[in-house]
C-alpha cells in the first residue's frame, strides 16, 4: 500500500483566503500521522487544533484522529446507502482518506476543508474528481441546467480573475448553451492553470461524472478533469504546503495520551452536511461545539514542546475531576472537547440551574484566576444559555466554586 495524503485548508474569516495548515498521511503499516504546514503560520487568526497544540510536533495514531473522523458519515447510518451512491464509490469503500478527499471533509460548524494531493494515474496522467462548488449561490435557473447534466458531457474551465474573493478562482461552464455551473475548489486552481498554461488548452478535459439530483448542492454535480502531465510538473509544491517539521520522524518512544472522547458526531449528507451537537448532553442549553476540537484516541506526541503537553494532560485530567464531583450531586455535565471555548464544562442540575464552568487548576498553591478577557467570554457564553458563569478552583486536595459575577463561592 503506498503512502496517502491528505492535505487540511483553513480560511480565514477576514479575507476568504485559504491555507494548507495541516498534512494527514497513512503508511504503509497503517500508521496515521498530523504534522502543521507553513500555511499555519499564514495569519495570526489561525487557531492551533484542539490538544494538537506544539505546531513543531507530529502526531501519531492507529486510529484516523477525530478531527478527521467525524467527518465522515458513519456505514451504520441509515443514508449511507444514498451517501455512497452521491460520491460515486461502493458501499464496502473501506479507505476513509479517499472518502474525506471526495467529500472535503466539510461542515457546517468551521471553516475547513480536507483535500487530496493529486498523483499520475496509471497512464501518467493528472486525474481528479471533485465537486462543483459555489452552487449556493447562483441562480435557480442555473441549478435546473446542473440537474439536466449528462454523465460524460464536456465542461470548459474559465479564469475569473476579477473575482474579489478569489483572483485564482476557475469557473466552469458548459458549451451550447453557455451557461456558469459553479467554481473548481480553490486550492487545485493554480494546479488547472498550470495544467491550462503547459499543454495545448483542448487536452485539459473536464466532464460530468455524476449528478446527484437528491443530493445537497455540494454534492450535486461530481466532475472528472484529466489533462497530460506535464514534465517537472509538482502539484502542491508552494511554501504553504511544506511542514514545519521535519518529517517524515524515526520511531520513538511511545508517549500515552488521555482520552475522554464521548458523543462523536458525524457530518450528515442532509442539510448541506451540517453536524450534530458533539456534547454527549440532553439539555437544550448547551451551545454546539466549533468541530476545531480533538483529541488523540490513541497513539503519541512526538516533538519539542512536552511541558506543554504534560500540563495538557493535567489540566484536562482536573476538569474530569471538577466533572465527577457535580455528577456526584445530580448533574448532567459535559466536558468541552480540547478545553476550548469560554467554558471547560456545562452541568445542568435536577433543580434546573445551569453552570457554565471554568477550570483553573494548580498543582500546589492557589491557581491563577482568570484574566478579564476569559471572565468576559465565559459571563457572555453564559448569558446566551442562561447559565451562571462559575470558576471553578482546584488543587490536589480541595475544589471551590466561585460566581464570575459576584465572586461568591457557590454550593453545587
């Protein structure tokens, strides 16, 4: 089996740009590794994953890290019948990394995308299919022409270099009548030109794979492009691309993680893909995670920064103590995947109080409060669930409560 890989794409929310910050691979022992890319360090607004939090590490795993897992649609669910026949593969597909390409690993809680690193076919051609993107946004008439697409019928690519969000966006069209039936992804834009710019433009051949007329707009019309591949070609080969480690690692000593991964969700084909709440909860009250949070269900950290993950693996160790303790007096707690957001922990009481919980923990002495910049996102998270915003202050030996409004120590 050869080496797969994916590539992870962020964009940011200020300018649409998108970057590869992210690189997955499978090995040949079936080994999965996560290393950054350049790409991550592209804006400052990008956010380190979930506990994936020394950008100069590589992350190991035998099983496919959450952050990818979860999105994917489950072969247990109902529509995964339906699923498979929108993407064009068997039901028995048993390799996640090509489903996650077909698909781009979309959901409607972030903003990223997982693509696929295009390699020679066995004739030594480029060769990819993909989804028409854009769709959401064109006019009904242009879907009704979409849905009246035949398999194998000849689609044209066009550059739209006055496109404000994108100056190398490709759109693609049909030929008689012309009509715009959507956007080649961006990240195999600069990929197409190229393709465009070094062999004669009629040898770059893109076509109707499939068009799913039940399916959401993002899956509804798969496109096969292939072209000659050109001498010295190199897809992906821009600074972004490349990891900011040194990779691929020797073996080393393994490192155990802790795991507490409950209510995994997975993307729906319904819906435009949207996802589920991740919180293992039955309240209503409880806000929906961001999908940017993950956790190593098995395998190691390889890398520089260890004190960092090893004061990781105990801060997270203290909110499931906090956590026991509120179940130990009735409550329903969920435990925010990766510590992210402004709360560690929701609990929902019998008495129908809500308590949005900070953890601030210390391994001897008293543990630093938070600063106001956390009480304010933690007092505005809870003000939108109508929870009380509560700190929560643990040491080896005792655990208090404390109101992030009035400072008053609180009983569960």
């Amino acid at each position: 089996m050869e080496v797969k890989r994916l590539y992870l794409a962020w964009q940011d929310p200020e300018n649409r740009s998108w970057y590869p910050v992210g690189m997955l691979t499978l090995d040949e022992k079936g080994t999965y590794r996560f290393v950054y890319t350049k790409g991550a360090r592209s804006s400052e607004d990008f956010a380190l994953l979930g506990r994936m939090t020394d950008p100069y590490s590589v992350y190991e795993s035998k099983d496919l890290f959450p952050l990818f897992n979860n999105r994917l649609l489950s072969n247990s669910r109902p529509e995964y019948k339906k699923y498979s026949k929108w993407l064009n593969v068997s039901e028995d597909e048993d390799n996640p990394l090509d489903i996650l390409a077909m698909t781009e690993g979309i959901r409607a809680t972030d903003t990223l995308e997982v693509f696929k690193c295009p390699t020679p076919n066995s004739r030594e051609e480029y060769e990819v299919d993909f989804f028409s993107h854009g769709l959401r946004h064109v006019a009904k008439r242009v879907i009704e022409r979409v849905n009246h697409l035949r398999k194998g019928e000849r689609l044209f690519l066009a550059y739209d270099m006055q496109n404000k969000y994108d100056s190398m966006a490709m759109a693609l069209r049909t030929d008689d009548p012309v009509e715009f039936v959507g956007y080649c992804p961006r990240y195999l834009s600069s990929d197409f030109r190229q393709l465009l710019e070094e062999n004669e433009p009629m040898d770059v051949q893109v076509a109707v794979e499939r068009v799913n007329e039940d399916a959401p707009l993002n899956l509804r019309l798969l496109c096969k492009l292939i072209a000659p591949w050109p001498t010295g070609f190199q897809p992906c080969s821009d600074d972004n691309f490349k990891p900011l480690v040194k990779y691929p690692l020797e073996p080393l000593p393994k490192i155990e993680t802790a795991v507490a991964f409950t209510g995994a969700s997975h993307s729906s084909p319904q819906g435009d893909l949207r996802s589920k709440d991740r919180y293992d909860i039955r309240s209503s009250n409880f806000e929906k995670s961001s999908g940017m949070v993950d956790y190593l269900s098995t395998g190691r950290v390889t890398g520089s920064n260890r004190k960092l993950m090893k004061n990781s693996r105990y801060g997270a160790k203290q909110e499931h103590r906090v956590a026991r303790q509120l179940r130990g007096h009735g409550a329903k707690v969920a435990v925010s995947p990766g510590s992210r957001g402004a709360a560690n922990l929701k609990a929902s009481f019998p008495s129908g109080r809500f308590w949005n919980v900070q953890v601030r923990s210390s391994r001897s002495g008293t543990p630093v409060s938070p600063s106001p910049r956390e009480l304010g996102r933690l007092k505005i998270s809870a003000s939108r669930s109508g929870a009380t915003p509560v700190v929560a202050e643990v040491t080896p030996k005792s655990i208090s409560y404390k109101s992030a409004r009035s400072g008053k120590t609180l009983k569960p």
